[in-house]
C-alpha cells in the first residue's frame, strides 16, 4: 500500500523548498529569542525586520532579511500555505531562476511601496521625511519617544509606529505570486476560505487587491497589517510578468 502513497512534499520544486525551510528556521529562531509576544520587539525583529529608512534601527540587510521573518503561528501559516499551494505551479511554468527573481524582486518592491507611503505619511505631519526624535534609549531601539511636532496623540502614536514597528513577513511576495498565478492560469478554479463554490483566479485575485486597497487607504484602527506593502508586491509581480512578457501556458486547467 505504501508504494502508493506519495507524499505532499514530493512534488516541491527546487526553489520553493528551500523557501519554506529557511522561514521556518527563522520562525524557529524567532520562538527562541522573541517568542511570541507582538507587543514588545526581540532582539532577532530589531535585526531583521524591516525598518523605517530614517529609524535608527534601519539596517540595509533587512530588504531581505524580512520576508524570512513572521509575526506568529497563523502569520507563517497563511503565507507558507500559500507558497506551497502556488509557489511550485508558477515556477514549474516560468523556471526556477525567474522564479527565484521574481519572489524577491515583489518582496523588495512591497517594501518599496510601504516606504514611499511612510514616507508621505510622515512628511504631511512633520514636513520632513526624516524626523528628529529624543526619548529613552534601549538596547532595541527607543522605548518612549516624544515627538517635537505640536501633534496629537494620534499622530505621535502614528510617528511612533512608523519609526518603531518593523515590517515582517513573506506577504508581500507571496502577493506577487498570486498576482503571477492568476495572470497565467487565469480560468483555473480555486476554493477558498467560507465560500463553499469554486472561483476562477481572474476574480479572485482582483478581488483580494480591491480587498487591500480598501483596508490600506481606510486605514482602520486596530488594523496593524502592512497593506501597503502587499499591494507593493501584488504591482510589482504584475510588471514582472508584463516585463518578462510571460504568456499562460497552451495546457493551462
């Protein structure tokens, strides 16, 4: 009977395996010296999540180093379900190296997108792009920071956030994956979560960007998702794809 079972790994491609392994060796990391408490930023974030460029946290690594890091369980399990959903059809159909360069290329530019965007953000509060700050020093950046703008507590707490909360997570590739997926098999029919028929990917996928779009803009209390930086990934691996002039192959389902 065994010589007929297959396991749901065997068909990961040279690419997308060693991704999972290297995020859950970080994950891992992550447990040991962060744990899981969001609230207060360990010393393996501060190195390796992504930071304002004007922070004094900021380190050139970290436009890479991010999409290795994850928040928590159901942060790593979303995006690595997806990348072991999605990640082996689309690198079967452009290759591995273009595979390779394009997962990064839409990570890099998620985290373009969400600095141009905290970068305006800052800019209309302070008139500057990068602001001058005194407070507490701690060994991971500033504990308590009093902003020198006559803002309110809001802004200052948006200030705060900016300067102080680093960016972690493979979202923003993983939306430039999707972005791919559905541009080359478009017809292909998905299930997901609550909707108990299937949806070809040419409506899902839009509809999910719509769905970031609305959120990134609203800009909901409470709501700390960088998704920004997701639309950032989801524009860059629509360009790549158009850049590449990748066409869907003759056999798609």
């Amino acid at each position: 009977m065994s010589a007929y079972r297959q396991s749901p790994f065997s068909n990961l491609t040279p690419v997308v395996k060693p991704l999972l392994i290297i995020n859950i060796i970080f994950f891992i990391a992550f447990l040991y010296f962060d744990g899981t408490d969001t609230t207060r930023e360990g010393p393996l974030t501060h190195l390796f999540g992504m930071h304002y460029f004007g922070s004094p946290s900021f380190r050139p690594w970290q436009v890479i180093t991010y999409m290795f890091m994850h928040g928590g369980w159901a942060h790593i399990f979303f995006n690595m379900f997806a990348l072991f959903s999605f990640g082996p059809i689309v690198e079967h159909s452009v290759g591995s190296k273009r595979f390779f360069n394009l997962y990064f290329i839409c990570g890099i530019g998620a985290v373009i997108l969400q600095l141009i965007v905290q970068a305006i953000q800052i800019h209309g509060i302070t008139g500057s792009y990068i602001i001058h700050e005194t407070g507490v020093a701690t060994p991971y950046g500033i504990d308590q920071v009093y902003f020198q703008y006559g803002t309110s507590p809001e802004l200052g707490g948006k200030l705060y956030g900016i300067y102080n909360g680093p960016l972690v997570g493979a979202s923003g590739a993983i939306f430039g994956l999707l972005v791919a997926f559905g541009m080359l098999y478009p017809n292909m029919e998905l299930m997901i979560l609550f909707l108990p028929i299937p949806i070809k990917a040419k409506y899902i996928v839009p509809g999910y960007i719509l769905i970031e779009i609305w959120l990134g803009v609203g800009q909901y209390g409470g709501d700390n998702v960088a998704h920004f930086a997701h639309l950032g990934g989801a524009l860059f691996g629509f360009l790549v794809v158009k850049f590449w002039r990748l066409n869907r192959p003759n056999n798609y389902f």
